[in-house]
C-alpha cells in the first residue's frame, strides 16, 4: 500500500512542476491565477497523501486549512485585479 | 461583487463551515495541530472572504469598529486575568492547576483552553482591523 502512495505522491509533485510551465510562460494574468489555484489542490493532496502514508490523522486538519486559504487567496487577488482594491 | 451569483453562493456555503472549522482549531490545539493563533487566524479569513464578496459594510452591520478594536483588548484581558487568578491562589503565573475549584487535571485543560480563547479573540480582531485599515481607499 505504503508504494502506491509513494508513487502517487511523485506523480503529483511532477505534475506540479509540469503546471509551472504556465506560471512561467502564461501569456494572460488569469492562467498564473489559476496555476497557483491549481498548485494549491495538488498540495492539498499531497497533504492528504502524507497522512495516510505516515498514519498522522492531524494532516487532515492541515489539508483542509490549505484548501480554505487556498479559496480565500485566490478571490483576493481577483478582486484586486478587478476593483484595484480589497474591501 | 454581489452580481456574481456563482461567488455570491459558494461564499454562502463555504463560510459557516470556516468559521466551525476555526472553532474546531481552537479546541483541539492541545492535541493536534493548532491553537488560539491558527483558530484566530481561519476564523478571520472567513470573515475576510464574507467582506470581500459582500462588501465591507455588510461586515461593521454585524461588529462594528470600535467593537473589534474592544476585542483587541479584551483577548489580551481574559490571558493575563487567567495568569493573575492562578497566581493569586498560590501558583506561579499562569499555573493552571491552581485555578479556584479545579483540579490537576481538568484545571489544566480548562487554563489552556482559556487563555487559547484570549489568543483567538485577539488575533482574529487584530486580524480584520489590519485587512480593512490597508484595504481603505484614502490609505
């Protein structure tokens, strides 16, 4: 069980580094936004992955954090994009 | 932003369960990750992400400005009062087993989870004072 998660997780990270690709080179502001947004879900897998991988439940917590800050961040900087400003 | 039905609604439903989740954080920091500190933090990005979508006077309808700033200060109160009891009854500052009426054990919990409280309410005021005073239009 403990190798399928490995690999999984080696997956993810090369996907990651695949998707930096249009962070770098994103020709419009919305494809980095969503680079980023899209980074974020994969550490939230990643997350979720380390703890069935070391059997630690607290990683859960950590993983769904993530994900809200993750949510929140992601309308921040639209909004800013949009209006100019935050409130 | 309220023309935005799709944001409009996920902010609806995303929002409580934030603010559960930061309540969550705050009561388990003894035995998992996190604390007053983080708890504070998710309960203030939660009402981050209301204020955004729904503007920043939907937000001072439910707590107004001068009661954020009171919070800053009443955290920082119920810490150092919890500190002071304990250390009244014959501990040292911030020995949660002499609280009055409690004992070694739950003494401990119930002095945590106190002073964890204190934090929360501090950094999640601080946290919205700071996020509206640099999100003001005049700076």
């Amino acid at each position: 069980m403990s190798i399928v998660l490995k690999i999984s997780m080696v997956i993810i990270l090369l996907a990651s580094f695949f998707s930096l690709y249009r962070l770098i080179k994103g020709p419009t502001f919305f494809d980095r936004v969503l680079t980023v947004n899209l980074i974020g879900t994969k550490v939230v897998v990643l997350l979720v992955l380390i703890d069935f991988l070391y059997d630690r439940p607290e990683f859960v917590d950590i993983s769904l954090a993530y994900a809200l800050i993750n949510f929140v961040g992601t309308i921040a900087i639209l909004k800013l994009k949009e209006k100019g400003r935050l409130d | 932003m309220k023309r935005h039905i799709v944001l409009v609604m996920a902010t609806r439903i995303m929002v409580p369960f934030i603010l559960i989740f930061s309540l969550y954080v705050l009561a388990h920091g003894e035995i998992s990750p996190g604390g007053g500190f983080q708890g504070g933090v998710i309960f203030a990005a939660g009402w981050i992400l209301y204020s955004m979508v729904f503007g920043k006077e939907e937000f001072y309808r439910r707590i107004s400005r001068n009661m954020l700033l009171a919070f800053t200060a009443i955290g920082v109160m119920i810490y150092t009062l919890v500190g002071y009891v304990s250390m009244f009854n014959g501990g040292t500052y911030l020995e949660y087993a002499k609280l009055p009426g409690l004992d070694m054990k739950t003494g401990n919990s119930i002095g945590l989870l106190l002073i964890e409280i204190g934090v929360f309410i501090t950094v999640f005021s601080v946290m919205l004072l700071l996020f509206f005073e640099v999100g003001k239009k005049d700076g």
